[in-house]
C-alpha cells in the first residue's frame, strides 16, 4: 500500500474554533444555487422537491459522516486525498486531490465572472472584469493572512446569508398564519402544495415533457445533489481544527437540521406563499427574478432585489473564499504526499500554505480570463468538468471509507487504533457511519442513478461525456508524473 509521506518542519496552525467551522459548514451549503437555482429544480418537480431534498440530503449527509469517521481519526488538511492516497493508492489521491481543485478551480472561474452583474446593480459603469480583479485581490489577500482570518471572513459571510433566509421565513410564515392575500391573488397556505397546478407531484416520477425535456421528481434530484456542494469542506477544515474530535462531529450531525431548515422550510414556505407554477417565470416586467424576490415582494417589501443582490454578492464571496481556502490545502497535501511539486508544500511563518494560495488565485485568474474572452466555451464544457467532478469526489470518498475501515480491521489504523483488529478496532472508532456495512453501496448507487439521471437532461448530458475524459485526463497525468520522477 502506497503510504504518503508524513509533513516534516513547519504545519499548519490548528486555530480554526468551532464557531468559525459550525458556520464553515453551513455556509458551504447555502449559496447562489439556493437563491437563485432553486426557481429551476421547484419547475422540475413542483412541491414534491421537499422530498427531493430531503432524499438528496440524507446522501449528502451519509457521504459527510463517511468523511468525518476518517477526519475525526486523523485529521489532516486535503482531507479525501490525503485518505485516498494513504487507504487506496498513491494514484488514487492523486486523483482525488486534482479533481476537486479543478472543481474549485471552475466553480471559482463561474463566481468571479458573475460578480460583475451584482456590483454593476449599484454601480453600472463598473467593468465586470475590475469587480472580478478587486474581489479576487481581496479574498487572496485575506487567506494570505492566516487561517483564523479566513474563519472570520466565512463566519460573517454566513450570518449575512442566514440572517436573509430567516426574514424571508419569519415574513412568509406571518402571511401564511394570517392567511393574507399576496400580490398574485392567491391566499397563503401551505394548501396550495396539493391544489395549485397539479397538485403536489405535478410531473410524476418522470415525464417527457411538450417542449421535449423530461420533469419530475426524479429528474430534479440532479439539481438538487449539486447544490449541496460545498458541504465536504468540514473535512478540508479538519486539519486546522483546535479539537476535531469534538467539532467535526457536532458540524456534520448538524447538517441534516441545516437541510431541513434552510432547505425544505424555506422552500416550503416559498411554495406556500407564491404558486410553484409562477416561481423562476418572468415577471410583469419580463424578469426572471428570484425565488426570495417573489416572496419578498409578496409581503410587501419591494426593496427585496436590491436585498439579495446584496446578499448574492456575499454568498459569491464566500464560495471564491472558501474554493481558494480547499484548494491552497489541497495542493499543500498534495506536495506532502509526492503528487504535485514541492513547492506547493511550502508554509509561511504564520502557517499558511501561501504557495498553494497564490499559484490557485493565479490559475482561478486565468480561467476568469478565459470566460471573459470565450464563455460559451467556458460554461458549455469547463462548468460540465466541475459537475461531473462533484460526483466523482463523492464516490471516492464512499470507496476510501470502506478502505479504511479495512485498514483499521487489520490493525493499520491511525493513531491509538494502530495494533487493535478485528471488530473490536472497528468499535473504538469515535465517529461512526452509520450502517456503514451497507450505507457506501446505498450512496454508491444513488449516485450511479443520478449520472443516469443526467443522461436524460440537455443541461447535463455533457456532464456526463466530459467525465471519462476528465478521468482519462487524470489518470494520464498521473502517469507522465510518475514517469518525469523515474527519469
């Protein structure tokens, strides 16, 4: 079994407090696609997306709880990777490790374009590219500072958005509870889930629609999965945690109440406020507006656009913080372990993998670039690499996780767990997967079926294409690299 090689000289600071990775966790999971992607994934399958989430949720959070029972034994910063390489194979955590910084890489190219739009609402007469420029200085410059400084940057990032989906809870249970008329004529009520256009599963399982796309509950579970990505990032945070064994657990138990709360309550009380049928279409002005405009709008307060334009360029903010957060990790394990160049590996004298910071804000700048001069190109096929890649990173992690489990059965565990066998290794891990004899097959299927799943969907479809290629891609690099090193 290929083993990494341990970290020798300066490491990383373990200053993150629990406080900063509660609300790490949680605002890796909120983000643009809640506030503004939810409109397509409601127009898929209707009221019944509640039970979308929580079938997606309940996936998400098992392939966490995989994660964290290696975390919590052996936290180490790269987190999959680094267990990848240790539990599988060297090349393993080499694609492991490259994979989700190229996802990081893509979904950081995406935010950075679009923060233009956001600014130019105040400030039309602001080129996109120098938002784009000054937000991507900043957040770099703010990593460069240490980690306890990135915490902060992320702690307030998600009080901003969490703060946002309360009012809009708060202000649409009042309407529903007084059952007040809204400004589309229909009286608030969570009724409306089982009367309004069809009902509460008004596209079936599956269904080919008229206009030649396929709907339904199925067919939004899509959507739904990637947008909680984000919420591994619990396991990069692990090696920088002041007491991991207490605060990645109580991080990754709270997911499934954030789902419910910020999930399935917030578009519960969207649905019951604003018909499902009218969400994500165009308004009397021809906009397609966000769902939390809609709702805000419903209860009378018309400075609702100005408000999530506000909160949106935060949620941006907070995705390009935490993308270059995982991804100077990343690189900095990678380095450790032998697949990527030592120089990645270098820490500053505050502990910061200032390397890793500065040559991921230097790549993101350049996919910037290329989405300003190409983004047809960049959106139809480099956004369709970083959706595949979420569903690989999953995967391997579910793999590494029986890996290790095996490991640990044989008495090659981590830390106090090295020597014990057998059963009895497997009941002093402190933070088991649930099930875990067949919870990973369970995920591993679901997630088979959610690539299947793609193939029925014009916006995916490519997705699916470019991930064997990605793979080849990697596993070829992973080749020439070990070659360059034999020669």
């Amino acid at each position: 079994m290929d083993r990494p090689k341990e970290s020798q000289g300066k490491n990383l600071r373990k200053t993150l407090k629990n406080r900063h990775i509660q609300l790490i966790s949680l605002g890796g999971a909120i983000g643009t696609g809640l506030f503004y992607g939810s409109g397509e994934s409601i127009s898929l399958a209707g009221p019944a997306i509640i039970i979308a989430y929580l079938i997606g949720g309940l996936a998400i959070f098992m392939i966490v709880r995989a994660m964290s029972e290696m975390s919590v034994e052996d936290p180490k910063s790269g987190a999959f990777s680094y267990y990848a390489t240790r539990y599988w194979s060297k090349r393993a955590g080499f694609v492991s490790g490259w994979n989700y910084w190229m996802n990081y890489v893509l979904v950081s190219m995406v935010e950075l374009s679009v923060v233009g739009t956001f600014v130019n609402f105040w400030f039309p007469a602001i080129p996109a590219w120098v938002s784009a420029a000054f937000f991507l200085v900043v957040i770099t410059a703010a990593n460069l500072m240490g980690v306890s400084k990135f915490g902060e940057f992320e702690f307030w990032f998600a009080i901003i958005k969490i703060a946002a989906i309360v009012a809009m809870i708060i202000g649409g249970l009042a309407v529903v509870v007084m059952a007040l008329p809204t400004a589309n004529g229909l009286r608030a009520s969570f009724a409306n889930w089982f009367t309004v256009g069809g009902g509460f599963l008004p596209n079936g399982l599956m269904r080919h629609g008229a206009n030649g796309q396929w709907t339904g509950l199925l067919m939004s579970l899509a959507v739904v999965m990637f947008s909680f990505g984000g919420t591994e990032l619990i396991g990069i945070t692990a090696g920088e945690a002041s007491d991991p064994r207490r605060t990645i657990p109580k991080a990754t138990n709270a997911i499934i109440w954030r789902i419910l709360v910020f999930y399935i309550l917030t578009l519960g009380v969207i649905m019951a406020v604003v018909p499902w049928n009218a969400i994500g279409k165009p308004n009397a002005q021809g906009m397609v507006v966000s769902p939390f405009v809609q709702i805000f709008d419903s209860v009378g307060v018309h400075a609702a656009a100005g408000i999530l334009n506000f909160v949106c360029l935060t949620a941006v903010m907070s995705v390009y913080n935490s993308a270059l957060y995982s991804n100077s990790r990343m690189l900095f394990s990678l380095a450790r372990q032998g697949n990527a160049p030592k120089y990645l590996g270098r820490l500053s004298k505050g502990g910061v993998p200032y390397a890793g910071v500065l040559t991921s804000a230097c790549i993101i700048a350049l996919a910037v670039v290329v989405v300003f001069l190409w983004p047809q190109f960049a959106f139809n096929y480099l956004m369709s690499i970083a959706t595949i890649s979420a569903i690989i990173n999953w995967s391997m992690i579910m793999v590494t996780e029986m890996l290790f489990r095996r490991a640990v059965a044989r008495g090659e565990g981590p830390g106090d767990l090295a020597g014990k066998t057998g059963e009895s290794a497997l009941d002093t891990l402190h933070f088991k997967l649930p099930f875990a004899r067949v919870t990973p097959w369970a995920v591993l299927a679901f997630l088979a079926m959610i690539v299947v799943l793609m193939c029925f969907s014009s916006s995916y479809r490519v997705a699916v294409i470019a991930g064997p290629i990605w793979l080849i891609v990697l596993l070829v690099a992973y080749q020439l690299t070990q070659r360059h090193r034999r020669d």
